[in-house]
C-alpha cells in the first residue's frame, strides 16, 4: 500500500472511531509539523503549541478531507494558516496600538535566534540547528515562511503563491531577497566561527 | 565589476518551470559571467547551510488521544470490552457463583435427571467465607498486576534518562538542572497517563467485586426469611 493508500486508511478508520488509526496519522505527521513549527518560531514551545493547534485543526476539519489532494499537502495548508492566526495574535499581545512601530513587519518577535536561543538539550546536541534558527531570526518572517515552503517542504512557487496569496513573481523574488540575505549572515558566521 | 542582469536571472534560476530555451540561455550566461556565478555559488552555500538541519524529536504529548476518546466514547466500550481479554475471568467467576449461590444439585433418579436448587441459611453464611476468600484472591491478583505495571514504567523511565542524558552530552554541568526538569516533566506526564489507567482498571474491578457482595447479601437475606 502506498503511502497515500496508507493516509486514506487511517483516515477512513479514524473517523470510524479508531483512536489507534488517529495516533497512527499523528505519529506520521507529527515530526514534520513539529520541526517545521520550530523553524517558523525559533522555541520549542511555540512550536509545540502551533502543532497542537494545527493537529486540533485536522481532528476538527478530517470529514471534511477530499482524496483528491494529498494529505501532506491538506495539513501544511493547516500549518500555515494555523501560523498566520499565532502570528496575528503574537502581534495583538506583544505590540501596545499606542506605540506600535509596525514597519518592523516581523510579527514573531519573540524569535530567539541573537541572544536567547534554547538551553541546547532542548535543541538536541545539535549545533547545526542552533546556526540555522540564527540565520533565520535575521530573516522578516514572509521571508522565513517562504524559505520554509521553498527549502524544507519543496514546494513550488506557484503552490507557494497559492498558499500566501501573492503573485508567483513575488515569490520568486522574495526567495531570492531572503538567500541574498542569508548568503551575508552565513558569511558573517563563518567568519566568527 | 557587476552585471545588470543578475538579480532577474537568479532569481528565475529557482524557478521549476522554466522553458528550456530558458534554461539553456541562463546555463550559457552563468558559464560565461563571472559575477553571476559567484553570486549563485554563494547564494546556494547559504541554502546549503539552512539544510544542514536535523530533525528534532517532538516532546511527550498526549495527541489529543483524550479528545478523541472522550468524542468517540459511544461506541467504544462495545467493542473495547469485548475484544480484551479482562471479561474472561468475570465470566468464570460469575460461572461459579452461580454454581456456588445456587447449591446446584443434579439428581439422577429412575424418571432421568432433575436439577435442584437448594438453599439454606447455614449454607448462605458459608458462602460468605467463600465470597471473602474470593476477594482477597481477587485482590493479591490486583496488586500483582499493579507491581508488574510499576516494574514496566520503571524501565521505560531509565531508558527515557538514557536518552536525555545522550542528548545532554555537551551540555554542562549547569545544564543538569534544566534537564533534571525536563526528566521530571516527562515522569509526571507518564505518571498521569498511568494514574488514568489504574483508575479505569481499578474502577472496574472493584465494580465487579461490589455487585458479588450485594449479590451475596441479597440472597443471604433471602435464605434468613425462609
Ligand atoms: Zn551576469
């Protein structure tokens, strides 16, 4: 059975009431939700709740799945648009309407990344991961989205154009603009390290 | 030195469905320029370096397994029930109480058999010390089974310290307090999940203790009348 057959499966049971076909469809997805809620966020435990919500959002809307797109596909269109919502309510929490300096556009504000990445047990033993969350807090977070979509889910400009509502050529050259910028941050590591 | 053409030709250099002609005009021009293919070196080590990342474990978490089951709850003890193992023992037990409660007797006798059932006061109270042996039984099997669940969870929880302390191997000692949290945390999530447990089976199991006992009572009561 291939993989795809193997979603429908589960789904198809799940929704029949089988909680160990719905953990089964979790324990698939949940490792790429969750790495991808940590690139998004930069902490552990904004990644955590992002991926709780968006596997709510599966629970809530998994009648609602058609077979004719992939499953893969249905929920990082979930992720994504779970991330817009977090996004939107950081930017309610953290900025006060009389003196919001909203030119920044970055509404992850928290991210970590320059000073106060996660204790490293947290982040695994993995240094690497450590300069990929600091290359990506320089980044404005259209940027870091659109690199996320382009980089690590392999998705193409005009499925990226889709899911953010632009134009592809804006796509297009927002990618570039965000590997430009990367380009001088990985340098600039470099030549620290 | 720079080239006017650089931000557009790179830029469509990421692009999937790009014509061919395409394609080859731009291979052609990154050959020959010098200051575009410096540019498309360095722009792809920097993409280079964000896929160098390693995928992390995702922490304990419940799921939303409890959700589910709480939604999903109608049609579940039907089949959960009966397709485990644990009605097997309740279904013997209740067997020979009726066995026992009942006083069976077969009588063959020259018109065939006749099946009768007596019941006295003396044989009630008997069946008292027979129903307290029956649960005292009932019990040591309760706490054998409850240790064998501990032993289990023991293990699970080293290897979890296993684990944490393979990750924690270039943290310092200053760290040891941060996982010593973590540990913690994880221990209390596992313990709650057994807690759940443990009261559904204890729940159940005393369940099937109480209904002997007024059983019991009852039919007691029933014989003292007589
Ligand atoms: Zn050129």
């Amino acid at each position: 059975m291939s993989l795809i057959d193997e979603d429908q499966a589960l789904i198809a049971s799940a929704l029949k009431g089988s909680a160990y076909a719905w953990e089964k469809l979790v324990k698939r997805y949940e490792l790429k939700i969750y790495n991808h809620g940590l690139r998004l966020t930069g902490n552990s435990s904004d990644a955590m709740d992002l991926m709780q919500e968006v596997f709510l959002g599966v629970y809530r809307n998994l009648h609602r799945f058609r077979g004719d797109a992939k499953f893969s596909s249905w929920i990082f269109r979930i992720a994504h648009n779970k991330a817009v919502d977090m996004n939107r309510r950081k930017r309610l929490m953290t900025s006060s309407p009389k003196f919001s300096t909203d030119d920044e556009g970055d509404e992850f504000e928290k991210f970590p990344g320059k000073k106060e990445l996660e204790p490293e047990y947290r982040l695994g033993n993995i240094e690497l991961n450590v300069r990929v969350l600091k290359m990506l807090s320089e980044l404005s977070s259209d940027q870091r989205s659109i690199v996320e979509l382009k980089v690590f889910q392999s998705l193409t400009f005009d499925e990226i154009a889709e899911l953010q509502d632009i134009s592809t050529n804006t796509a297009k050259t927002r990618f570039y603009s965000a590997l430009k910028k990367l380009k001088v941050v990985s340098e600039k590591q470099n030549v620290l390290s | 030195m720079s080239c006017p053409k650089t931000h557009y030709l790179l830029q469509e250099y990421f692009s999937e469905n790009l014509s061919a002609v395409a394609r080859d005009e731009l291979d052609r021009h990154l050959t020959d320029c010098v200051h575009c293919n410096a540019q498309l070196e360095s722009v792809l080590l920097a993409q280079q370096d964000l896929q160098q990342w390693q995928e992390q474990r995702v922490p304990h978490w419940d799921r939303h397994l409890e959700l589910f089951r709480q939604e999903h709850r109608i049609d579940r003890p039907v089949s959960r029930f009966w397709l485990s193992w644990q009605w097997l023992p309740t279904a013997a037990s209740l067997a020979m109480l009726c066995v026992l409660l009942f006083n069976v007797n077969v009588i063959s006798n020259d018109s065939g058999f006749s099946i009768s059932f007596v019941g006295s006061s003396a044989s009630g109270s008997n069946l008292n010390a027979q129903l307290a042996d029956f649960e005292q039984a009932q019990r040591l099997e309760m706490q054998q089974l409850v240790a064998r669940v501990e032993g289990r969870q023991d293990s699970t929880n080293v290897q979890l310290l296993q684990a944490v302390m393979e990750q924690a191997q270039q943290s310092t000692a200053d760290s040891f307090d941060q996982m010593y949290a973590y540990f913690e945390q994880q221990r209390l999530l596992d313990l709650q999940d057994m807690r759940a447990g443990y009261e559904q089976l204890v729940d159940s199991d005393y369940e099937t203790i109480r209904s002997l006992q007024q059983l019991v009572n009852y039919v007691g009561y029933q014989s003292d009348i007589r």
